[in-house]
C-alpha cells in the first residue's frame, strides 16, 4: 500500500510545526515527525482509522486521531491519500471546502 501525502495536507503541516515552534522548535520537529510515523503504519494497516463522521456513509474517508489532531485520510484499494491535518476543536462539519470535496 503506498501513501502520499496531499498538498493541503503538507501545507496543514507546515502550519502546525510554526504554530508549535513559536514555543518550542525542537517539540515542533518532534510532533511532526510523529504524524508523520502514524501516517506511515497505513501502508501496511490501511483501515487503522476509523470513519469521519462527518463524511457521513463514505467508507473510504478515514482517520487517525493523534492527540489533539484527525489526519484525514482517503482509502483506496491500493492507495492512501493523506487529505488534511486538522486541530480536533475545528467545526469540520461547518467548513465550507471539506478536505474530502473535489473540486
């Protein structure tokens, strides 16, 4: 199973390590590397996380919660597609763009 990780997605990275490294660079470094170690174990165990709820029935929109944190992702049959790192306090059912949207 290959995992790639989405634009939006590296971009919601860089903003939590400078949000984080404002107090602390070396605890920014340390929780993005541990993001991305978590994303890493859905090569091999794709359904790992569980259902967005606010995907509603979408089977293959998944995530991981990581303190704080959902890594939203897309499952395929070959494939994982990390779509968006977001805080947990953030009204996912209120944005307008979902991360799982096209277009």
């Amino acid at each position: 199973m290959r995992v790639s990780w989405t634009e939006p997605a590296l971009e919601d990275m860089a903003g939590i390590q400078a949000y984080i490294a404002k107090d602390s660079l070396y605890y920014a470094k340390q929780f993005i590397e541990r993001i991305f170690e978590a994303s890493e174990k859905l090569e091999d165990f794709p359904e790992l996380g569980r259902n967005v709820p606010e995907a509603g029935d979408t089977e293959n929109i998944r995530e991981l919660l990581l303190q704080s944190y959902r890594i939203i992702y897309l499952y395929q049959t070959d494939h994982v597609y990390i779509l968006a790192v977001i805080h947990a306090s953030r009204d996912l059912a209120g944005m307008e763009h979902k991360p799982w949207a096209v277009g």
